[in-house]
C-alpha cells in the first residue's frame, strides 16, 4: 500500500478487508510479550502501520477498527510497558 495510487490503494484495502488481514494485526496487538523484546516491539510498529494504512480515506476499514478502539486507547492494554 505504499507509494501507489489512490485507486490502487482503495482496492488493496478492499482485498485485505475481504481476506481479514485486519483481523490477523488486531489480533497480534493483543499477544503479550517481555518488555524490552525488541523484535516484538518491531511487530507491532509494522503492525500499527500496517493498520494506519489499512484505514487511511477508507471509512468502512476505519468503522470496522473503530470496535476495537480499545485495543489503542486504553491504558495497560499495551504489553511491555
């Protein structure tokens, strides 16, 4: 999704919603791991920006994350720190 055109991106989000690749990043949001691992770290900041990606101009990608608001909002449901 990086670097493409509008309509191309549109499309990839289409396909990654119907294959729920969201699902999949949500759900690796909320495995819990040592603080300090660092290549945990390094998962869930491609993760974040996997899913930054996934909703950016896309209002049904952004209702679809908007249920799991918690996941980013939430004090202490981020492991590790």
């Amino acid at each position: 999704m990086c670097g493409v055109g509008e309509q191309v991106r549109k499309k990839q989000q289409r396909l990654l919603k119907n294959m729920d690749a969201h699902k999949v990043m949500l759900d690796l949001l909320q495995i819990p791991y040592e603080k300090g691992d660092a290549k945990m770290m390094e998962i869930l900041k491609f993760t974040h920006q996997f899913l930054q990606k996934f909703c950016a101009g896309n209002q049904e990608n952004q209702a679809l994350l908007h249920k799991h608001l918690n996941l980013f909002l939430t004090p202490g449901v981020r492991r590790g720190d």
